[in-house]
C-alpha cells in the first residue's frame, strides 16, 4: 500500500490462517487484476458507468469478494483483540 493520505487506515501486520492465506491468494489476486483492469475502462468511458452494477456482481457473485471480504474482517477482529 502505497504511502499517502489513507496509508494507516489498514494495519499493514494482518495475518491469515493458512486456510486464509490459500483463499487470499487464489481470489484476492484475480480481484485485484480484474478491478485494476476495469476502474480505468469505466474512468475513460470505455466500459459505460450503467455497468457498474455488472462489475461490482461480477465481483461479488463470481469472484468471490464477499468470502474475501469476511477474511479481511476476522484478520482486523483478531489485530484488534491482541
């Protein structure tokens, strides 16, 4: 994560279970090269704005953000409780 104005809104220490980490890196990284490959297309008017539902399903029902999501969220509940 880049260093800036939202740098700390993150801890940059979560860490996974291994079931977690194989989760992480099989879905977290298609989501991250699918939302890196489509923001611009929507920002240049390439992709129209009116799909933006379809992107953001599209990450959710078949990418699985929602799964990643919850890993995310039990990580940051298990940094806070330390």
């Amino acid at each position: 994560m880049p260093n800036g104005q939202y740098s700390a809104a993150m801890p940059m220490s979560l860490t996974y279970t291994p079931e977690e980490s194989d989760v992480m890196s099989r879905l977290g990284n298609d989501i991250m090269t699918y939302v890196q490959e489509q923001i611009p297309r929507f920002i240049m008017g390439i992709r129209p704005i009116s799909e933006w539902d379809d992107f953001v399903s599209a990450l959710q029902d078949d990418m699985g953000l929602d799964k990643v999501t919850e890993i995310v969220n039990a990580s940051l509940t298990r940094y806070n409780n330390r």
